[in-house]
C-alpha cells in the first residue's frame, strides 16, 4: 500500500505546527502548508529530527490567493491524503467602525473561502475513501456572539455551519468521510498580536485579555482526541478550558 498524508494548513507556527508536531509522533506522513519556506522548513528539520522515517511536504502558499487555490490543491494529486485539517486563520479584535475593509475582506479569504474551497475539492475526491477525515477548525466564537471580534466570529460560525451541514450531508449519502469541527478557547500563539496588530499581548494573570488560555500543545491533543472520536464537534469551554465532544450545535432545516 502507498504512504498515506495528513495535510494540514497554516501549519509553520501555532496550533498547526503543534498538531504537525503531535501527528507525526502517531507516524503520520505530513503534508504543511503556510507562508514563508524558511519557518516550513524549520518545522520540518525538527519533526525529521525525531521522526527519519516519516515523508514531510512542504508548500509555500498564501491561502488568500483564491485564484491559485485549484492549482494548489492538483499539486497534492500525486499523495493520499487520509485526513485534510484546515487550520490556517486570523483573526481582528477591535470595534466594527474601526476596521480596515481591506483586513476584513483577506480574513474572509483566508477563514471562509480557502476553506470552503479545499474542503469542497477534498470532499469530492475523498468522500467515499474508507477513514478519511475533513476537520476545519472554528473558534469558541464560532457558536456564540463575540463583540470586539464580530466579524471574525462571523467567519467563524460560517466554519462552524458549513461544516456541520456537510457532516450531516455526507452521513445522508453513506459516504465514508467524516467531517469535523474542532473550537477552541483563547490559546497561547500568536494569534492575539495579529489580530490586534501589536507584538506586546501577553498571556497570564497579569494579562489584560488571557488570564486563562490553554497552549497550542493543548489544543493539538484535543484535535487529535477529536480525530479518534465518532463525534462531529470539540469544543473548549472558554472558562474552563476542557475539551466537550459533542455531535453538534445547530437545529437541521429538514
């Protein structure tokens, strides 16, 4: 049998490189994809370092290039991808008013339509592969209203929907795909000083934000407790910190 890949986007620092990171120690074959060859490589050279054995793709790519998404995604047909985690996201932090249009509309790209992009195209070339896996991951506000954050939890509970709705889609057609939602709470990456343009947000009890906040480690655990789970949802309690799996939030149409 050929090597089978687990593809993960945004996937050279944070959450992803956590979950690269944890994956490949279940010897999982990686293909990662962010921006930016140096830090990929970087990821790569340590996960070889403990892992010789494992094959480690890397891929230059910003997501908000819409247009060369189909391109991207042709380049993997030569790999059997078992499970695609769509990873890669920003966030903005502050008033409605004070946005930029611009940022606004790149964070719909990278959130919303890369997303939906990739996760359509894996869909219709892996639904019916037996243990495939198609796990997006939303936020804590992808399910409840979030002022100073709202139009990244708009973004956000669209994750969270589509998902879900495919999820119930492919149950309906007996594929043999899953799809997933992992949600986390506030974590320790770099998240925060994107989102509000700074390179001073700090986490902890002297934090004005994150007090509280699990660690990118943590997060990649309950993406994984997720994976080997039959239920659809991980969502991380934003006061407790721990991880429910959960067979879904939202009422069906039908």
């Amino acid at each position: 049998m050929g090597k089978k890949y687990s593809l993960i986007t945004g996937a050279s620092s944070g959450i992803g490189k956590s979950t690269a990171e944890l994956f490949a120690s279940k010897g999982k074959n990686l293909i990662l994809i962010a921006r930016g060859t140096e830090a990929l490589e970087e990821v790569r050279e340590e996960i070889k370092t403990k892992y010789p054995n494992l094959d480690i793709v890397i891929r230059d790519y910003d997501l908000t290039d819409i247009a060369g998404l189909n391109d991207l995604y042709d380049s993997f047909n030569g790999y059997d991808i078992e499970t695609w985690i769509n990873n890669a996201g920003f966030g903005i932090l502050e008033l409605v008013k004070d946005h930029s249009i611009d940022r606004v509309l790149n964070m719909i790209r990278l959130n919303v339509e890369a997303l939906t992009v990739l996760s359509i195209r894996y869909v219709q070339d892996y639904a019916n592969v037996d243990g495939t896996q198609l796990i997006n991951i939303s936020s804590g506000a992808g399910y409840i209203l979030a002022p100073m954050a709202t139009a990244y939890a708009g973004t956000k509970f669209y994750v969270s929907a589509f998902t879900e709705g495919l999820d119930l889609e492919l149950k309906a057609t007996g594929a043999k795909m899953r799809a997933k939602v992992l949600a986390p709470a506030s974590t320790k990456t770099n998240f925060a000083n994107v989102a509000t343009n700074r390179t001073d947000v700090t986490y902890g009890e002297d934090s004005q934000y994150f007090k509280k906040f699990n660690t990118s480690e943590d997060v990649a655990g309950f993406l994984y407790d997720l994976y080997q789970s039959d239920k659809f949802l991980g969502l991380v309690d934003h006061e407790t910190f721990t991880l429910a799996l959960e067979d879904g939030k939202f009422d069906n149409l039908y």
